[in-house]
C-alpha cells in the first residue's frame, strides 16, 4: 500500500488521466465471422451503428448462388469506433447465431490464373463438356 501511494504521489494525478488503453487495431475494417445465412448488409449495419459512423457494411456472398458465406466486413469512420465495436460485439449474437468480430487483415494477392494447355504445349479455347 505504501508503495502504491507513493508511486501516486511521484505521478500526481494528471499524468495518471494520459495514461490510456491502446487499441490493438491498426485499421477501422472489421472482420465479422459467423454470420447467420438470414443477415443481411442493412442488418449488419444496424446492429453495429451505435458504436460509431460507418463508412461500410458488407456481407460476402456466393457470387453462384448469391446466399451469404457467413463473414462479413465493417468499416468505421476511425480505429476508436472500431475497437469500441469489436468490445461491444465480440461474441454476441446476431440473427440467432453468435458473431466474433476481429480486425481485418489485408487482402492477399492472389496470382491469376494460368490458361489450360494441351499436351502439345499450346493453349485452347476449346470448352470440354458433354454432348447431347
């Protein structure tokens, strides 16, 4: 206890009010996994906008089917609005299924692909399917 009060007293209280929590995040995209196959890009944003101004919203989705794939992404106006979203939603739920929110991380790239060749090493444009 003696300790405590004088390291108190060495700081005095306004150096004690600079001392903040610093946020893990390094951008204001969010990553949102578990998403019910139901939530939509408006139910994603209403359920994330009291903690800040949103920029973006957006649910990933089969580009075939159109059906969600469960993860989404959130993008705040700031890194602060940011972590305050991911303490307030980490691991709540969302359209009946629980939701982990953590920060984005940059999108790799990926190579393109690479045309199909023949045995001859020559490329084709020809499609291989079935004939009715």
């Amino acid at each position: 206890m003696a300790l405590s009060s004088s390291f108190l007293r060495i700081l005095g209280s306004s150096q004690l009010g600079a001392i903040r929590y610093i946020s893990t995040l390094t951008t204001p995209k969010l990553f949102i996994s578990g998403l019910s196959r139901l939530t939509t890009d408006e139910k994603l944003k209403e359920a994330f906008s009291p903690f800040g101004r949103i920029v973006d919203a957006k649910v990933i989705t089969d580009r075939v089917s159109g059906r969600s794939k469960g993860f989404g992404f959130i993008t705040y106006t700031s890194i602060e609005e940011a972590e305050n979203a991911k303490e307030g939603m980490n691991a709540k739920f969302l359209d009946g299924w629980v939701i982990f929110v953590d920060p984005a991380k940059p999108k790799e790239p990926r190579p393109s692909p690479q045309p199909r060749t023949s045995e001859t090493g020559f490329t084709s444009n020809k499609t291989v399917g079935w004939c009715g």
